[in-house]
C-alpha cells in the first residue's frame, strides 16, 4: 500500500488530465509545453510535468510531497513564478 503521501499524490495526478499546459506555463512565467509537457527547475532540480504525473528528469525518485506541490502550483487559479526560465 502506498504511503499517506504518495496517495495523497496519486489522486491529485487525475486533475492533470484537465489541464490546460499552455495557459498554466503561460501564467506561470514557464516555457510552452513540449511533447505535452512543461518543465519546472523546483529545489534545484528539474520535474517534467505531464497529464500522467510529475517525473524528475533525472531519473531518480522524487519525494511526492514535492510532486504533489507541483501539481498544486500547475492547476491553481493563481499567479506565482517557481522558476523564472529564460
């Protein structure tokens, strides 16, 4: 069974199926999507964030509070800049 958190992650991965990633890396101050996905540079590393989750592009396992923000930050409402990408 999953931990509380990774639950807690695996069903906050369902709203991503609604999102619209060009509005959101538009007012999220991030580059377009590509392939369907956007990236974010979040506590010094880089997350590819997708309809099917969140996945740290460097292969390695990633907290799910931290992938769980993510998604917060990618379907909220609100305007806020976690990475300034140029």
């Amino acid at each position: 069974m999953a931990s509380g958190y990774e639950y807690n992650y695996k069903v906050l991965v369902s709203k991503l199926a609604d999102c619209d990633f060009e509005e959101a890396a538009a007012r999220l101050g991030l580059k377009p999507p590509e392939n369907g996905s956007i990236t974010v540079r979040f506590l010094g590393r880089d997350y590819a964030i997708r309809s099917d989750g969140v996945f740290a592009e460097d292969g390695r396992p990633s907290d799910p509070n931290v992938r769980s923000i993510l998604i917060h930050y990618v379907i909220s409402q609100g305007i806020c800049h976690i990475s300034r990408q140029r």
